[in-house]
C-alpha cells in the first residue's frame, strides 16, 4: 500500500460505492494509512448499510478498524441525499472531500434506464452535496472507455464521443460531463480517474467481482466442461461430431474460432495498482486533471488466448479477423459467441490511453504485468470460490 505522500496527518473523505468492487478496495486502503470515512451508500437484501462494510472490511482483514468508518444510508435521486434535513446539514457543515464511485457496470442495453438513473440522474444528489458543502474536492471514478471509440490514441482530457461500444460507456461519459459543468459551476475542484479493465489483486489472487477477464475463462470453462462430460459418459459422439477430442495427455482439442473485425487487445490493471495511483492522486490532486490508471502494454488476444488454453487444459481458439466469410459456426462457437457478445467490442479495441498525468501524480508507479502466474493467482482465487464473492456485501 502507497504510503500518505510527505508524511501528511489523516484526513476524512465522503466514499460512495464502498461495497464495490473499486470502491471497498479504496476503503480498506485509506483506512490502513488511518483515514477516516463517511460511507454513503444503500442497504440491499435487508442488510444495513452499517452491516455490508462490516462484511467487507471482515473480507479484507480491515474488521479492527470499522470504528474509523461512519455510515449514512443515502439515495442520491432524492432531495438531501435522502437523508434528513439535520444529518444533511451536519454533513454540509463539515466540507469534507468527496470520492464517489458509486456506479452501474452493466452493459445491457435492456438495463438502459437502470445505467443511466444509476450513472447519471444519481450523480444530482452527490453533487448538491458537494456544492452546498463547498467541498475542497470531488474526485469522480469514471473509466478509461469513456473517451468512447471514436478514437485510437485517447489523450487526459475530455473529448466528447459520439460513439460508445455500449451504454456504460455511453453513461459514464455523460456523467463526466455533468461533474465537469457542476463543479465549474459551483467552483469545486474536481479530478476525473480513469481506470481501465480491473482485476484481482496481482499479489493475492483475491477479488470481489468476477466479469471482464474472469467471464472469458468461466465461459470457456463451461463449455470445456460440456464436451468432457460428453467424452466420459456418452462415448464422446457429440464431441466428435464437433471435432472435439481428448489426448492421452488429457488435454481436450476443442476447435473454437472467434471472428472480429481487427486485431485488438485488452488493458488490464489490478486492483492493487488502482488502489496505490488512486491514493497518490487523492493526496496531491491537480484540479480538473483527468488520470488514466491504464497499462502502459495492452494484452494481446493471443497471448491470452494462451493462458485460458493452458490454465484449463484445452487447445484449439483461433482468432479471426475481418468480416465474416459465411463459413458455417459450430455448436460450441455459437455458445462462445453468446457468452462473449457484450465483451466483443473490448477484444477488437486499439485504443491506446496517454498517462503523462497519472505518471506524474505516481511518480512513476509501474503496473504490474499480468503474466500467467498472476492470471492462475487471480483464476484459482476465482475458482475456488466458485465464481461467486456475493457473499462478501
């Protein structure tokens, strides 16, 4: 964990979505240097607010320090947050710094209404917030896809996109917008930190959401799993069929093409390093800096390819690029490409993100490489828990 930068006293910060993914790791990290939080946030499933970051922080052995953390259930789409005028008002009192990353990470166009209400009618609340506290600072975690696809080179700073391979994008980039034209408005500093495709810890394997890279190796996985099942209790006639077939080594050649329009590849971070550039940002922030938290060295496809194949014994995916060229797609690549559908524009991207700010604001911190012992750390973690961390918040 990146220490307080010049040795500087703990401070207090308002998070949102600290029972997220991004935002319970940020959490955990400010209170091990000995920050102290207000968690806004919702209760979900009858479980309060209070209770959900016990359970986090349990997860990340934070438990001994909850009494650092105080708790307000919120709901941004309602007046004062949702909470009563003299909590509201004591919290205004205090101009306190805002992190929020509170955020609906779904791509589906049918959950359209819930992505936008989340990402950009939510953000209402937590911005009157900020300008009637006078906050010293509003830090929002948007993503690097943000800058949309109507661009290759993607520079630190906003450019408005016509173009977005899905509604997450499409929101996010509007809510960057909206914290831009507020925030000038009302004269609060702000930063906007980018982060790209995050995973697991790289050190530990642990994670609390599986989706992104993890759903390629789960869907492979299951479709492995079909025709093993086929080969050890039917005689393996399906298999055939398929050109499916298991080696003396027990290695299942399973012919798996995947057309896409180009060459692409995937920037992938971890969540230690997102944690570590996000505290150097939030200890000298430059005001309406945007920070790319972004792998200077994109993951080829075929590299990765590579690793599913050797992490669950298969062989076979092939990479096509081009139009389709009308070849018949069998049983196991129509599966695969249902699966993937919403990841494929991410495995034909060429986007290349520019990091001088968050260089400078690091001093340098190098992202670690996601190598093929961090990729087995992070998918044993994943596996062993049966691609399920709900049970966490």
């Amino acid at each position: 964990m990146r220490e307080r930068a010049n040795g500087g006293r703990p401070r207090t910060f308002i998070l949102t979505g600290a029972t997220g993914f991004l935002g319970g790791h940020l959490m955990a990290a400010l209170l091990e240097r000995g920050d102290r939080l207000v968690v806004l946030g919702r209760a979900s499933k009858g479980m309060p607010l209070r209770e959900r970051i016990s359970r986090y922080l349990d997860w990340l052995g934070q438990a001994d320090r909850s009494d650092q953390v105080e708790t307000a259930e919120s709901d941004f789409l309602r007046p004062f947050c949702g909470l009563s005028a003299a909590r509201y008002e004591a919290l205004r009192s205090r101009a306190l710094p805002i992190i929020h990353s509170a955020s609906d990470t779904r791509f589906s166009e049918l959950k359209r209404r819930e992505i936008v209400e989340a990402n950009v009618h939510g953000l209402k609340g937590i911005l009157e917030l900020a300008g009637d506290s006078r906050a010293p600072f509003f830090h929002y975690i948007s993503t690097a896809y943000a800058a949309g696809i109507g661009q290759t080179r993607c520079p630190e700073r906003v450019e408005v996109s016509g173009a977005f391979a899905n509604v997450y994008e499409e929101s996010k980039a509007q809510a960057e917008q909206n914290v831009i034209a507020a925030c000038r408005r009302r004269k609060i500093p702000y930063t906007l930190i980018r982060p790209s495709i995050v995973y697991g810890d790289s050190r530990t394997g642990r994670s609390t959401r599986f989706n992104a890279l993890y759903f390629h190796v789960r869907s492979l996985q299951l479709i492995r799993d079909i025709y093993l099942n086929d080969i050890r209790t039917n005689d393996g006639r399906k298999s055939r069929e398929h050109g499916a077939a298991l080696d003396e080594n027990g290695i299942l050649h399973l012919p798996l093409r995947v057309i896409l329009p180009r060459r692409g590849s995937l920037n992938l971070v971890p969540i230690d390093y997102f944690v570590s550039a996000t505290l150097a940002i939030l200890d000298e922030p430059k005001e309406g800096f945007i920070y790319h938290l972004t792998s200077p060295h994109s993951k080829d496809l075929e590299e990765l390819a590579a690793y599913c194949e050797s992490f669950l014994k298969i062989k076979g995916i092939e990479f096509r690029y081009g139009p389709p060229n009308g070849e018949p797609v069998s049983p196991p690549e129509a599966l695969l490409n249902r699966f993937i559908e919403s990841y494929r524009p991410y495995l034909a991207d060429a986007r290349h993100f520019e990091r001088d700010h968050t260089d400078q604001a690091t001093g340098g911190l190098p992202v670690p490489e996601l190598t093929y012992e961090n990729f087995k750390r992070c998918v044993d973690y994943a596996v062993s828990v049966g691609w399920d961390a709900g049970h966490v918040s």
